[in-house]
C-alpha cells in the first residue's frame, strides 16, 4: 500500500463504517489523487479553512462523519427513515476532500511537494471538486449527488446529501465559534469576499 493510502486509512478510521469493500477503496482513492496533485506531503496539514489552521481538515471531515451517523441512526429509530449509510459515510469523507486542490496556496511551501496547477487552483470551489473526484474515481451518483454541500449545487437534495450538509453546518458551526467566536453564517458574510 502506497505511504498516501497508508495515510489515508490511518487519519480516518471512519473508513470502516463503510461496508462495501469498493466504495471504501474508491474514497481512499480519490483522496490519494487530490493529495497528490494538490501536492500535499501529509494529510494532516491541510487546514479546516484558509484562514483557520488550528483545526485540520481530517478533524473537520471526521467530526462532520461522525455527526451524520448518528443524525441516520436517530432518523431510523426517530422516524423510521431508512439512509444508506454507505452512501452518508462515504459522502462525509469526500465532501471536503476537494480542499485539496483549493488550499496549498494558503500554507507554508513547506508542507508541499509540486502542486498540478491542472488542477489547484481556489477558483472551483472544494464541494465541486470533491464531486468531480468522486467521479473520477467511480462512486455511484448517490455518493456523488450527496457531497456538494452549498445549496443550489445539486438541484436534487437527497436524504443522505441533506444529512451530509447539516452535519457540515454544525461542525463547521462549532469550529468557527471555537477558533474566531463567530458563526459559520457570520464567517461567510466576513471572508466571502475574500475566501
């Protein structure tokens, strides 16, 4: 196994969760293509945000991972929805995998190798490369259609693509209000013009 899909595996135990053999190999997959040609050395130095560091992505994806498993497991006993957790999981890894590509510009050269600037750059936004690289790599449409994470991204919002998205909100909730004592809402208003 190549030292990124070592790295891969190892950041992110929630992997397991995924029953399919394939789609875990194919999740793997497509973060050993962003890592690679975003340049990155580690998969613990790309950061939550451009302009928040002290929280990792992994951190980020694995918090927005756990959060929806167990919005399914309560929407099954709650209200007897049925979300294919495969899909949610898988979904959860790959929603912010595309930050690959948006942020090496915002660390320290340091931490790269040779970024492909085919495909880095902060012009296409994280949700929809994410998207693409779940294509790539061969995830079902279910996987695909659930990780853009914006609304109006996806003209159709399944249930797994809505848990995925509130789980980011409330992580993405939680890490602006620990790091800067803001909202995710107020963070958007402040650093969209800049983002």
């Amino acid at each position: 196994m190549s030292d990124l899909a070592a790295q891969v595996r190892e950041s992110l135990p929630e992997l397991d969760e995924i029953e399919d053999a394939g789609l875990r190999d194919r999740v793997v997959e497509a973060w050993m293509l962003g890592l690679e040609r975003g340049g990155w050395q580690d998969i613990a130095d790309i950061p939550y945000a451009w302009n928040i560091h002290e929280v990792t992505n992994v951190e980020h994806v694995r918090g927005v991972t756990k959060i929806a498993l167990e919005a399914a497991r309560l929407q099954r006993e709650f209200h007897g929805a049925d979300p294919d957790l495969d899909v949610v999981v898988a979904a959860c890894l790959l929603h912010d995998v595309g930050k690959c590509y948006e942020y090496p510009e915002f660390v320290d050269d340091a931490l790269l190798d040779e970024p492909d600037p085919t495909y880095v750059s902060e012009e296409i936004p994280h949700s929809i490369s994410g998207y693409a690289l779940a294509h790539e790599v061969g995830c079902s449409l279910a996987v695909q259609r659930a990780i853009p994470h914006f609304l109006g991204e996806v003209p159709t919002r399944t249930l797994e693509a809505e848990l995925v998205k509130s789980a980011n909100s409330a992580s993405s909730n939680a890490i602006t209000e620990a790091s800067m004592g803001i909202t995710l809402q107020e963070w958007v208003e402040e650093y969209s013009q800049t983002s």
